[in-house]
C-alpha cells in the first residue's frame, strides 16, 4: 500500500525537540493532529490500521514513518508503539 500522503504531512509535523513545549507526548501529539481535518484524520487512521494490524514487519513502519522526512527518529518497537497510540487518539476523536 502507498504511503498517503496526509500520514506524510503529519510525520513531517514531528520534528526534533517538537516534544519540549509540551507537559505529556499526548498533549504534543494532540497539537500536531490539530492540522489535520476530519476526512484527513480518518485517512491516516485508517492507513495506521493497516500498517499496525496487518503482520507489517518493523521495516516496513519504518520505512513509512521516513517518507515524512520527519527528524523525530525513534528506534525499533519504539515507534510502532508510538504509532499504536497516535492511533488510540485518533480513535477517540469526536
């Protein structure tokens, strides 16, 4: 499956340091979900769906995750388990 490219505006919204201004990872996450629209949202949830259900091995995330050029890197399980919780958030939007 291609990579969509709202996944890859909202990767690129994750950069080095883009965590300090924010008390938790949820409130940074938050924010950065905040230049999504609704349809966009729903794009990238149901692109982590996917990505995170389907049996995709970590090379595969990771390769995804870098299509955004984002410099927030993560290591291993790191960021599956980064993206399963990007996605409980997703889920719970009204």
């Amino acid at each position: 499956m291609r990579t969509p490219d709202e996944f890859r505006t909202l990767v690129a919204a994750f950069y080095q340091h883009s965590r300090d201004d924010y008390a938790t990872e949820f409130d940074c996450i938050s924010s950065r979900l905040g230049i999504l629209s609704e349809i966009e949202k729903q794009v990238v949830k149901n692109y982590l769906d996917y990505l995170l259900t389907s049996g995709r091995p970590d090379s595969e995330v990771q390769r995804a995750w870098r299509s955004g050029n984002s410099c927030y890197l993560f290591r291993g399980h790191d960021l599956r388990a980064f993206l399963m919780e990007l996605r409980t958030l997703l889920s719970q939007a009204p």
